[in-house]
C-alpha cells in the first residue's frame, strides 16, 4: 500500500478536517489571554497540542469501538472496521500523539505539561463511558470544552474565570450538537444496549435536551463577553452563534436526513465566525 493510501486510511480514520471544532476556541482564548497577536511559537505548539489530543481521542474511539462500529451500517466501512488500518497501527498512532501531546505541553508551560495527562485521561473516557452511562455526551463536551483552558494556560500559565466560562459554553455546545447527531444511531443504541440519550428519552426529548443545553451555552458565553472585557463585535459573537444554533435546530427538526449538515457545516462555521469576530474586536478595542 502507498504512502498516500495509508495517509488517506488514517485521516479517514480520524477525520483532520474535524479538527475545526476545537481549533477555533483554543485560539480565542488565545487572542483575548494575550490580549492580540501571541506568537509563532505558541501558534505553531497550539497547533501540535490541538491537533495530537484531538488524533488521540478519535483513535482510542476507533480503536475501543470496533465491535460496535462493526455492527452499525453508518459505520462498519470504517478503516479501523475493514482492516485498512490495523489495530497495531492504530496502537502506535495512539501511543504517537499523546507523546507529542505531552511534549509540546512540557514545552509550553509547567502548568500544560502537568494538566496534559489528565486532559489525556478525560479525552480517552468518552468511547469507555458511552458503554455504561448516558452522560457520555456530557464527556465529549467536556473534552472539547478543555480547548480554551488550554490555550489561556498556554499564554498565561492559569486558568483565569473568563475561559472558565467560555469552556463551560463549549462543552454544553458540543454536548448539545452531539445529542442531534446521536438521533442518528438511536434505534441502533436500543438494539445493542448502547448508552445514550436519544435512546433513553427519545427522540422529542432528546431534541427538547439540546435545546436547553444550547440556551446554556449562549448563557455562559455572555458571561465570558463580559468577564473579559469584549466590546461590540463580542457580543455579535453570541448574537451570530445563537443564530446558527437556532438554524441547527430548525434543520434537525425539519428533517432528520440533515444531521450531517447541521452537525458539520452549521458547527464549524460557527466557531470560524465566533475566531473572527473576536480577533476583530481584540484589534479594534484592544
């Protein structure tokens, strides 16, 4: 197999180009911790954090979830499943990228690098917990939401209350994304004594739960506007995302066949737009 198949197999397995999700917020807290433009050297360490933590969470997902990624017709085409990546492929990627998690954290700052394993921890639980608790939601909003406290350690070497709450609105964000696209798998979940809210609830509650975690979301989002001193394009920031989470919503209700499209296009534009507005504001304002 040639180089560029097996790069194909692997960036399929874990899909780069996901990585939208969390880059954006590691990024703002970023900007507003150093309150402008932080570095290339913290750009480029970022990235590498950023970008190994979150191959580290897919593939220990992959990896742990095989059996069941078997089963499921969404899934069972799945390198991991059909053989295109092996389990001791997958293994060493595994092993790969916390190494180079935990090495840039060490180089960033003493507080990464002693955060960098439990942040490991709770990344690698998600695909565990989904197997006994419902709240595995919860768990992946958690591992998503740990982006911005690591980018305020990475400039300021604390965790300061504005990216407690901006954090805070990113796990009740992802939390809530991930109980609409889980609507996907809710007959499957029931049928393989699978964990998992829409399975629990249903799907009329389940979308009624989103709701509210999105109405949180836009709720501690205010309150990071205003603990770290944003101005207008701010609070166009909440404004803007409480618009796509509505439209999100409204795609999912309408029509369940638009998850993909509410979950990825609607969700990265989202934390794009959010990176934007918060870096014109930064310059603007200072």
């Amino acid at each position: 197999m040639s180089i560029k198949q097996k790069l194909k197999n692997f960036n399929e397995l874990v899909v780069f180009e996901h990585s939208i999700f969390s880059l954006p917020f590691i990024f703002i807290a970023m900007v507003v911790a150093q309150r402008g433009w932080f570095g290339f050297k913290l750009l480029i360490l970022g990235l590498f954090a950023a970008i190994s933590a979150r191959n580290f969470a897919m593939a220990v997902n992959r990896y742990l979830d095989r059996d069941v990624d078997a089963l499921n017709p969404r899934t069972k085409n799945r390198p991991s499943v059909d053989g295109r990546v092996s389990t001791k492929e997958m293994l060493v990627f595994i092993v790969v990228n916390a190494s180079i998690f935990i090495l840039v954290a060490y180089f960033i700052n003493t507080l990464a690098f002693i955060l960098s394993i439990p942040i490991l921890a709770i990344l690698a639980i998600y695909t565990i917990f989904k197997r006994f608790s419902a709240l595995a939601h919860i768990i992946l909003g958690i591992s998503l939401g740990l982006a911005p406290i690591a980018g305020a350690v990475a400039v300021l070497g604390s965790i300061p209350t504005w990216v407690v709450y901006l954090s805070i609105g990113v796990t009740f964000w992802v939390a809530g994304f991930d109980l609409l696209y889980s609507l996907q798998d809710m007959e499957f979940d029931k049928e393989n004594n699978l964990h998992s809210i829409p399975s629990s609830l249903g799907a009329k509650k389940t979308l009624a739960l989103a709701l509210i975690f999105h109405t949180i979301t836009i709720l501690f989002w205010y309150l990071y506007i205003n603990e770290s001193a944003l101005h207008l394009f701010g609070y166009l920031a909440i404004i803007f995302s409480a618009i796509m989470l509505a439209y999100e919503h409204y795609l999912v209700r309408k029509d369940f066949t638009k998850i993909d499209r509410a979950f990825f296009t609607v969700n990265g534009y989202l934390g794009f737009i959010f990176f934007i507005l918060t870096i014109l504001d930064i310059t603007i304002y200072g």
